[in-house]
C-alpha cells in the first residue's frame, strides 16, 4: 500500500446514466470535470495519493467503483455529483455520509468542511445527512458497498443544477473546476494536509469531532419542533386610496429547535396558510432568524413554515393583522368592537347629565367657552333692551322685557342643546377611534387632518407574539457552548461542552521544567509529582537510576486482552518491574489494556487484575486503559458510547470494591466523543496529551505529557507523567 493519505474520487454516473440531464446540463460529464480538477489541486500537496475510479465516464457499477478504492487502499471514497429536484424548488448543497459506526463520525466531520466551503462561495447549505432503506442499511448504494469493504465513502451534491440561485455556480467549465479546488482544500482541510506549492498548511485545522451514534441514523422525517414566528419591528401602516391601508414590511423572528438535523428553509403565508411563498433560505443561527416581510395589509393572516435539510416543515403561530388588541389597566386585552359595544351601553344607561361630566377634558373647555359667549350676548341684549324701556312708555317697556326673556331663554336652550349634541359626537369619534386603531386618543386633541394618523402595526398583536430588536439579538447570538481539545490521532477538535462535568483548575502559567522534565506547583497549592510507566517493551530497566534522575512513580502494565482473539494474557516483565520498582522506593500503579466488549468481560478483566495483585500493596490506582485500535478488525471496532461508557463503569466499580483506587486511561478525543465522561465522574482520570500544554478542559489527575521521554535506567523512549495532588 502506498505511503501517506489515498484518497479515490469517483465521479458519479457513467455510460447510458447520464445522471442528471436539464438546460443543457450533463451530471456525468460534469461530474468528470470536477474529480479531474480535485485529483490535480490535491496532488499539490504533500503525503496524499490521488486515484479516480472512472476517469472515462464509461458505465461501471456500484460495486466495481467500490472495489477500486479498496484495491488502491483507499483512507475514504469520495463520490462527486450534482444534484435536481422534481418540482425544481430545492436549492444548495448537501452531503450525504454512513449512518452508524467510525465512518458516520468521520464523515460527518469531513462533510462540515464541504459544505463551509461552498458556504464561502455564496451558496446556501442543506446540512451533513443520513439515509437508510427499508432493511435499515446505508440507502445510497456507493456509501453501503464501500462500508461492507471498510472504506468510509461520502457523497458531494454541490448544488442544484435546476434552480435560479444555484445555476450561476455551473455555467462554465471553470465554475466546475472551482468546485473540484474547494473540494481539495476541504479534504487537505480534514487530513491536516501542507502544500509548500500552495503555500498553506492545515495541519492546525479545527475540524468537528462527533460521537458515534448507538444506532443507525436514518433520514430526519420529523419537522423542526417549537416553530414560532414572533415580531420585533415597530412598523406603521397608513389609510392608501379608498380607505384601505397601504402595504408595508415589518420584521419577524423565526425561531424553532431541530436536534436531528440543521434548519434548512422556511416560507411564508399572508393567507393563514392556504399559499405560501416559495423555499427562502435559513440564514441565521442554529435555532433563530430575523426576516422582513413586505405586502403586509390589514386583515392579513400570517403563518410561516420552517424546514429541515430534508425539506419536513412545521408550521408556526397566526399572527392576525384584523384588528387592534387593547390593553386595559387590568392587562386584559379588549378589541375595538368590544369597547364600542361598551360605550353604547354606557350612553344607554347615564343620564345627559352623567355622559356629559364623564366626556373628555376637551369636551368639557368647549362647553364652558360657549356658555360664556352665550351669557356675553344675553347680558348685551339685555342692556340694549333696557336702555330702550328707559326711554319709551310703560307699555313698551313690558312687550320688550317679554321679548329679552323669551330670546335669552332660546339662546340658553340652543347653546345647550348645541354642546349636548357637540358632546355626543366627540364621545362618538373617540369610540370610532378606539375601534380602528386600538388607542385611547381622541380626534379632539388636536384638529382633525387631511391623512389619518399612522396606525402601529403592533398594535394588532398580543404582547406574546411581539419582542425587542434586543430581546432578539439575545436569541441570534444563542449559540452552543463548544471546546478545543487535541487528540494525538486526528489534530485540533471542536467538541459540544459538557455542562455537568468538572472543569479542571490548573493554571498552567505555572507549568515550569527542572532538569529537563516538566513540574508544575501553583500558588493554591497543587504540585505534581513526576513519573512514568512501562511494559515489557522498555525491556529491563535500572530502577534505581530511575529513582535517582527525580522520578516518584511508575505505572506499570499489569495485561492486556488481546484485540483480535480477546484473550487475556499477562505482561511478561509485570512482576520483576513491580517487585524492583518498589524495592528502588517508588510509589507504584497497574494499568490493563482492555478490549472487553461487554460488561461482564469488564468484571473478567478487572478479577484478572486483582488475582495478579494477589493481596500486593500498590499506592497508586488500578487504570484501566481503554484507547483506539486503528489496525486489523478489532473486536471492540462495533461498541457505541453508551456501551463503552457501561464497559469502563463495571472494570472501574469493581476495582473500587476490592479497596483499590480506580483511575481510566484516555485522550481527548475518546473522553469527549467516545466515552459519555458525565458518567465518569466519579473515577479519577489518565490524560494523554503531547502538547506542551494540555488543551482539555475537565477535571484529571494524571497527565501523560510525552511519549518520547527519556530516563536514566530505560533504554529508548519511555511515556513521562505527572500526577496532581
């Protein structure tokens, strides 16, 4: 097999299958153009072997592409393809990867840097997805054939060759071969890939680190869950021609929780959702958007949908734009109906008297300046009148003190019948007002003009249904909580916090090196002591030169079961390295490398342990070393978390009851991906990380810092701890 990484591109269809075939669109030939362009940018790095399974577009089956990859020694199958939806209405790109086991968790992780590729390039994603057939296999026949040969295999629709927002990306021969650059870079990306020719290097590259799942992963069929649609913009609407209101754009919240899969889409109805708008990609964070909707009118009933990646939709809340909600002092709401209704009745039930004083301050001005007017003119008409009985005959004088009264008696009756009416008009308007517009001003507070006032397009929704612009941010910028940790095998991984587990709380500014070994005392305390371990592989060791070069203890390996035949077997320098360590006065531990595949093999080991210590006094823990096995078929290759996590708990409680203290071995990538560490935390634990920092950052006691050591007393290399206490 050839050195570095092999990587097999196939470029999907071939011979009669043309794959897709729209506007002048081939998917087999443009298929082809892309793996030639990825194989060309990928041979530009180093330590990378590149092959194509079907460099003639010729027909070849399923089967023989996967049996390609395996002859070249293929690390994964990659297989190129272009995508198109029936109704022509989908749009972006997606990856399509196994659905269980090692190959779900490192395709998935691959898959990510795929689509934050395209991503870059402007292109909307529909996210990194599983799908099973009726028997409960891989339902895509490239990715089941490779998995039964051992080859992980992903699946890259780059885009949609049949919709408006995708085409621009496939219109020239360069645009494909820019695709096949992208896909080499995500791939140099995944491997932790260099190229001097290129000048990059990626070997510090975060990539997403995932679980395996404990069961196949099929198809999201449910929609996102808790989908509502809420507003945060204050918008006003105004009376257009004919008394109807102008349309207007407002801006909405979406909001929902998908744990299966990513939010793809959402659309949109004005109609209570008899029709909606089309497919409108997902553009915010993981569980919340803001959109702007235009043609918003009174009367509109607006109801969105969002969707997965596999296009499953939920439906959200009604937000009805009919009429305005009112908030009385109670906090009850009251529509403008209802309070027109009220003040009928009200008017129905007081006396002129009683409607009159309870009328609005305004009212109240106007009537008492007309009344004053009124009194003004009848006392002038009264003096006029007097001055002319002062001057005429008795007679006169009484015919027109009869005519003064009877005028001043209709000028009273017709200025207060006047303001009577006046009032009730006014009590009318404002009714009127509450009813079309859910506010208590009246038109009396100021003159009455030629538009009607702005009408706040809020004001027809409940207090639920709307929020702040920072009440919406606070719900944007809601994110998971992720860590960076470093795992020997695979680089830097960006993993999901663990929110019930300990952090530790070293400080390790305080991390210093005395005689060419780490040490570490902080100011609270805490000091490490140094030590190593070994197996039959450092051969004999001088242990007391061991003691003399600054080392306190030695972890020593008790067995191991055996990964392929499961047999348990002792490490043949145990007893001699155990009886002349301890004579060199170092404190002393065991560890087992276990490759127990149930809970009860777990036991089995951990009585081997305690039957090999016979009663023997040892003062540091019992470890037991779980870790990864990469070559051969490994009878553990097929345990999911839970089931290694139940593993781990039965060695480890069983050692605890014999008196010992049980400690696990892991790295980073196995405490946060593999093993379920919020189950552990009762179990102290072995830290392997070669950094010249640890990047971890839960609560261990023990770190092994490097695998490449050297000791006075070992021959070669030998692994260097140091234990916090």
């Amino acid at each position: 097999m050839p050195d570095g990484i092999t990587i097999v591109l196939d470029p999907g269809h071939g011979g009669d299958n043309l794959g897709l075939d729209y506007n002048g669109h081939i998917e087999k030939e443009m298929n082809l153009i892309v793996a030639n362009a990825m194989r060309e940018e990928l041979l530009k790095y180093d330590n990378v072997n590149v092959y194509l399974t079907n460099e003639d577009a010729r027909g070849m089956s399923l089967k023989e592409r996967a049996a390609y990859g395996k002859e070249a020694g293929a690390d994964v199958l990659i297989s190129l393809h272009f995508n198109m939806s029936e109704e022509h209405t989908n749009f972006g790109s997606e990856v399509w990867i196994p659905s269980k086991g090692l190959a779900y968790r490192q395709m998935r992780s691959m898959g990510d840097i795929f689509l934050e590729e395209f991503e870059g390039i402007g292109l909307h994603t529909r996210g990194v997805k599983t799908r099973l057939n009726d028997r409960g296999t891989d339902y895509y026949g490239i990715i089941r054939e490779s998995e039964e040969l051992g080859i992980p295999a992903v699946i890259v629709e780059h885009c949609y060759a049949d919709y408006k927002t995708d085409i621009p990306y496939i219109e020239t021969t360069e645009d494909l071969q820019r695709f096949g650059q992208l896909d080499a870079r995500a791939v140099a990306k995944y491997y932790g890939l260099a190229s001097e020719e290129l000048g990059v290097d990626y070997s510090s590259y975060v990539k997403n680190g995932y679980y395996i799942p404990e069961e196949p992963i099929g198809s999201d069929a449910t929609g996102p869950v808790d989908a509502r649609i809420t507003m945060i913009s204050s918008t006003e609407t105004y009376s257009g021609e004919e008394g109807k209101e102008q349309e207007v754009t407002a801006g909405f919240l979406l909001s929902a929780r998908e744990e299966e899969s990513k939010i793809a889409y959402y659309s949109y109805s004005l109609d209570g959702g008899e029709t909606y708008s089309e497919l409108l990609p997902w553009q915010g964070s993981d569980s919340s958007m803001i959109i702007s909707i235009k043609g918003i009118r009174q009367g509109d009933r607006l109801v969105a949908k969002i969707y997965n990646g596999h296009t499953v939709g939920s439906e959200t809340n009604l937000l009805k734009f009919g009429e305005p909600v009112l908030e009385e002092e109670t906090g009850e709401e009251e529509t403008g109906e209802e309070a027109l209704q009220e003040e009928k009745q009200q008017g129905e039930e007081h006396s002129f008297a009683d409607f009159f004083w309870r009328s609005d301050e305004a009212a109240l001005s106007e009537y008492r300046k007309n009344m004053s007017i009124f009194l003004v003119m009848a006392l002038i008409i009264a003096f006029l009148l007097g001055v002319t009985l002062h001057v005429r005959g008795k007679r006169e004088k009484i015919k027109a003190a009869l005519a003064v009264y009877m005028i001043t008696i209709l000028l009273l009756f017709g200025a207060v019948n006047g303001i009577h009416l006046y009032v009730q008009n006014q009590a009318k308007d404002r009714v009127e007002t509450i009813a079309a517009t859910g506010h208590e001003e009246t038109a009396l507070e100021e003159p009455v003009k030629e538009e009607q006032e702005p009408v706040l397009l809020e004001s027809f929704l409940k207090e639920d249904d709307k929020m702040s612009q920072e009440e919406a941010n606070v719900l944007l910028e809601q994110k998971k909580q992720t860590e960076i940790v470093y795992d020997i095998a695979e680089g830097y991984l960006r993993v999901e916090t663990l929110e019930n587990v300990p952090r530790n709380q070293y400080d390790f500014s305080f991390l210093t090196e005395e005689n060419g070994y780490k040490a570490y005392r902080d100011d609270k305390g805490t000091v490490a002591i140094r030590g190593i371990d070994v197996s039959k592989f450092q051969g004999s060791v001088d242990w007391q030169a061991v003691k003399e070069s600054g080392m306190e203890f030695v972890m020593i390996r008790l067995g191991i079961r055996g990964y392929e035949s499961g047999e348990m077997v002792m490490d043949e320098r145990f007893y001699d390295n155990l009886q002349n360590a301890q004579a060199a006065g170092l404190r002393t531990g065991v560890y087992f490398f276990s490759s127990a595949v149930t809970q009860e093999e777990a036991v089995e080991e951990a009585e081997f342990v305690l039957k090999a210590l016979e009663g023997r006094s040892i003062d540091m823990p019992i470890v037991f070393d779980t870790e990864p096995i990469y070559y051969a078929d490994a009878r553990t290759d097929d345990l999911t978390p839970a089931e290694l996590t139940d593993i781990t708990i039965a060695f480890c409680e069983r050692i605890k009851q014999s008196g010992y203290i049980p400690m696990i071995y892991a790295n980073a990538k196995r405490l946060t991906t593999v093993l379920r560490l919020e189950k552990l935390s009762d179990y102290e634990l072995w830290y392997a990380d070669y950094q010249e920092k640890p990047l971890y950052p839960y609560e261990y006691k023990m770190w092994q810092y490097t695998e490449k050591g050297t000791v006075p007393g070992v021959s070669g290399n030998v692994d260097i701890n140091l234990y916090f206490s």
